[in-house]
C-alpha cells in the first residue's frame, strides 16, 4: 500500500523536533480529521537553513512532515513558496486517494509559514 | 530472518493443520451433493450431519437448532432481518447496543431506514451494557433484542444471561413476541458457551475466529423460534438458507469446533496467561497507557490498549515493519476522522479513542512472540512520540510544574 520512501521515513523521519531559534513557527491542524503537523523554519538571508517538524495523526501525515523538511532545507524561501502537493507526492512515491489530505496539509503549514515570514 | 508475530486473532487465525485434513477429502474425492440420493450423496450428507451434531456440541445446543450459513455476518443478517420481517405485524422496535460490530450495526440501521425504531444502549466506561437499561428500553412493540456476547475491539462480555432473565420475565407477562440474540463469533473458541445457561433465542457463529477456514459461519436458532429466511429457492438447512451446502467449509467447521471444545480450558489458560504478561509488560515499560474494556470480564485473548499522544495507525505500520500485526478500530479516509465508535462509547477522549491498539492472541502464540513484542513495542511508541506535537507539549507542561528538573 506505501512506497519504500514512504515506510523509510515513517521509521527514521528526518528533522523531527523543534527548533533553539527560529525564525517562524506554525502549527496547523485538519479541521475534519484533527491531523496536525508544526513546522519551524530558521531562514537566513532569503534561504531555508534549517526546517524541523512535528506531526500527530495518520501515517501520511507524519510522513509528508518529514519529507518536506527535507524538501525545503537549503531552499530560497521563493523556490520554497513554488513547491506544491503534486511535488511531495512525487518525492514521496504516491499516496492512496483517501488519504491525499495529508499532502495538502503539509503544503497549506509551509504555506503558512512562508507568509507569516514575509509578514514579520 | 526477521521474526514474524501476528497478535491479530480477532480478525481471522490461522487454519488448524487438523482442520486441513479433515476437509481435504471433500475437496477432492468425496463431492457430492448431500441432496442427491446416491451414495456420493450420503456420504456428502453424512458430513454434514456430523460437522452440525460438532457445532453444537460447542454450545450445546441440538444439531437441528443450527443452520449453517456463509460467515458471521450472514448470521447476523439472518438472525436480525429473519426476526424482525417476521415479527413486524407485532412491532417495529429493536433494541442494540452501541458497540455492536458493523454487520449488526449495519442491518439495524438498514432496517431503521425501513421503519423500524432502533434504541442503542450505551455502555459504562468498563464497556459493559447496564441489565437495568435493557430493563428501561423494553416497550410493547419491542420485537428484538441484540447484543453481542463479546465485543471484537475490546473483549468485554455482555451479562447476557442477566439480559435474557429479563426476557423471560417480559414473556411470563403476556409480550409473547420479544426474541434475543447474541453475536458470539468473537467469543467462540475463547470461553465456555452454552446457550440454555445463556439463554438467548439466536446466537452468531463464525469459523475463521476459530481456526477453521473464511467463508463458514452458523446461526443458532432455538427450537421453536420462527424466522422468515433471506435466501429463496431451495430446501436446504430444512427451509431456512436455500443454496447446496458448502460441504468441506461445514466438515472443517465441525473439526474446528470440536477441537475447540476439547481443548477449551487449556486453550483459555494459555492465552490469558500470556496476555496478562503482556499487560504488565507493557504497563512497566511504557508511560501514559490506557487499558480498555473491563478488566475481568473479558476474553482471555485480547488487550486494547490506547497510547497517549500518538495514532493507532502509524504504531500498526511500524509494527507491522518489524513483522508484528496488530489491529487498530479506527481508520482515517478522505480527511474525515473515524475514530473507533466502540472507544468513543467507553467515553474516551479522541486521542485515545485514535491511539487505540487491539492484541489478539491465539492458542499458539509462544512466550517468545510476547518477548518480542515487549521488546519492540516500547521503541515503536517512542519514535512516533518524539514527533508528536502533543507529546512536545505534553513534556512542556510537565517541565513547568515541576521547574526543579
Ligand atoms: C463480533 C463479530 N461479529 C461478526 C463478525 C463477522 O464475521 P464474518 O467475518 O464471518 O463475516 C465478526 C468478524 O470480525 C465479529 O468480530
């Protein structure tokens, strides 16, 4: 049912925990499931030095956390606010239809942050 | 090779290598039909006679009492639909419980859409249904009650000997038409039944929860009991489940169920012995655990566990990658949460309803499987708390009270 990509990153997921001084920190939550998923990004210059998440809910969810940590790390914030769902499904192998929510989530947090960013 | 545990019992057990053997021959030589009059037919008669004098010895009812169906859920749709079709010119009103499994769930409300009154009893935090509810929701034109024998999530058993007390009590004051039955295809095989101590009117069977293959399952039906069938055109199981008699499913069935009760107690001793290990184990290894269902009065085989701060469904998955499966009531689908209805009734909170785990052990499960589960469970909660924001917060709050450490 999930890809090799998708398993190795619900048992070893990258960037878990949070962040000694970041630069912005969203928490967002799925109205109807209650999946939640909290991004901190630390940015320097325009660029994403350091993303770390924590996830609660369904595996896609927690998996789609860590995938796109490590999506975004290294990035401009600008290449950043261009990533979309179908990107995260791609790097992350698919996902059942059912749960395609759990990609949206992560993309609508990143979202989220990015503007908080540029509204700060 | 990496070690392979399945603690998944209540979805289905393995098939008994005596029960395999025991069928074999009526997949292959021995096919006949038993309504067919020459010897092939006998032959294929007489075995399904015996598998029925089995099944019932199981929960010592008569042999005539049983008609044999295709699963548990067929039993469920029999005993319910046969009753209340059949009873409609006296009333439309069936009382259930609220944590029935879905193929009583189902034609309940399937039969409410239809017109039928439906009251759905709650049960305790214990996930037991109170005998004074039953008391309170009985009306004239109550035809039916059904409440299952054991809950599959949870294991707690229902009082239903209390309950049919109750019934009988109603009968004596003039409501004739009020029929009760108990799904026990989760309790069969698991704990001793017999259904004159019992007392119910109709009880669910089904093979695969004890070892026999998918696809067999039975409805007891007292003598006397009148149901309108809900499959036409043909004699078969004396009028009542028209279709030619699935022959080696029905033998394997009657080996299942002979094992079954000859190994009963030993079987029970084994398995609640190894749960309680497991308990304690997981009690003395893991913070912030929540057991549910009563603590007695349940199967000896199963433990239902909620974890704190994370998600049944990626425990199952890790889990499952280290070659453990377990079973989680709960599935989440298109963005919409469902989180089990039977530990949402207990009156659990929806995080421990979603962080709800269910273990079923079977008569085979080995100390070492247990060992092994204690041994990876702990990391596997672990992990999915280090990323859970609840945990986080959790660990924050405790930090705060307590600023010394
Ligand atoms: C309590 C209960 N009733 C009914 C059923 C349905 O039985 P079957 O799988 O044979 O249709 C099950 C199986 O999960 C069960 O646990």
């Amino acid at each position: 049912m999930y890809s090799e990509i998708f398993k190795d990153h619900l048992t070893h997921p990258r960037n878990a925990g949070e962040l000694a001084d970041p630069s912005v920190v969203v928490e967002e939550s799925n109205p109807i499931c209650g999946d939640r998923l909290r991004l901190a990004l630390r940015v320097c210059e325009g660029r994403i030095e350091e993303a770390r998440f924590l996830a609660y809910g369904c595996p896609p969810t927690l998996v789609c956390g860590s995938i796109i940590t490590e999506m975004i790390a290294g990035l401009s914030v600008q290449d950043a606010a261009r990533l979309t769902r179908q990107d995260l499904l791609d790097k992350l192998g698919g996902l059942p239809s059912r749960k395609m929510h759990a990609a949206a989530l992560a993309i609508e947090t990143l979202r989220l942050a990015l503007e908080r960013l540029r509204g700060d | 090779m990496k070690r392979r545990v399945y603690l998944d019992h209540s979805a289905t057990t393995p098939i008994d290598p005596r029960v395999v053997e025991a069928m074999l021959p009526y997949l292959t030589e021995k096919f006949g039909n038993p309504s067919s009059v020459h010897l092939f037919g006998q032959e294929a008669r007489a075995a399904v006679d015996r598998a029925r004098q089995l099944v019932a010895e199981l929960i010592g009812a008569q042999p005539q009492e049983l008609i044999f169906v295709s699963s548990g859920t067929e039993a469920n749709n029999l005993a319910i639909r046969g009753i209340a079709e059949r009873a409609a010119p006296y009333g439309r009103h069936i009382i259930t419980s609220a944590i029935e499994h879905p193929s009583v769930r189902g034609v309940c409300q399937a039969l409410e859409q239809r017109g039928w009154e439906v009251t759905r009893l709650p049960v305790g935090e214990d996930g037991l249904v109170r005998v004074e509810d039953v008391r309170a929701a009985i009306r004239p034109d109550t035809v039916l009650i059904t409440i299952m024998l054991a809950n599959n999530e949870i294991g707690t058993i229902q009082p239903i000997a209390e309950i049919s007390h109750l019934v009988r009590e109603e009968r004596q004051r003039g409501h004739r038409h009020l029929w009760f039955h108990t799904d026990a295809v989760q309790a069969a095989g698991r704990m001793a039944i017999n259904v004159a101590e019992l007392g119910c009117d109709l009880l669910s069977l089904s093979g695969h929860k004890l070892y026999a293959p998918k696809g067999i399952g039975a409805l007891y039906v007292r003598r006397g009991v009148q149901l309108a069938p809900q499959m036409l055109g043909g004699h078969q199981e004396r009028d009542r489940r028209a279709g030619t008699e699935a022959v080696p499913l029905i033998v394997a069935f009657g080996k299942a169920a002979e094992l079954a009760r000859q190994e009963l107690d030993a079987r029970i001793e084994r398995m609640r012995a190894l749960r309680d290990r497991f308990e304690r184990g997981v009690a003395e290894r893991i913070t912030d655990v929540v057991f549910n269902g009563h603590r007695e009065r349940r199967l000896p085989h199963l433990s239902n566990i909620s974890f704190r701060y994370i998600e049944g469904e990626g425990l199952l998955i890790n889990l499952d990658l280290q070659g453990i499966a377990v079973s989680t009531g709960s599935a989440c689908s298109s963005g919409t949460l469902e989180p089990s209805p039977v530990i949402r009734a207990l009156g659990r909170d929806e995080e421990l309803a979603r962080g709800a785990v269910r273990f079923s052990l079977g008569k085979d499960t080995s100390e070492e499987d247990i060992d092994y589960v204690l041994e990876v469970l702990p990391q596997a909660v672990e992990s999915l708390r280090r990323i859970s924001p609840l945990y986080h917060r959790a660990l924050g709050e405790r930090a705060e009270r307590s600023p010394s450490n």
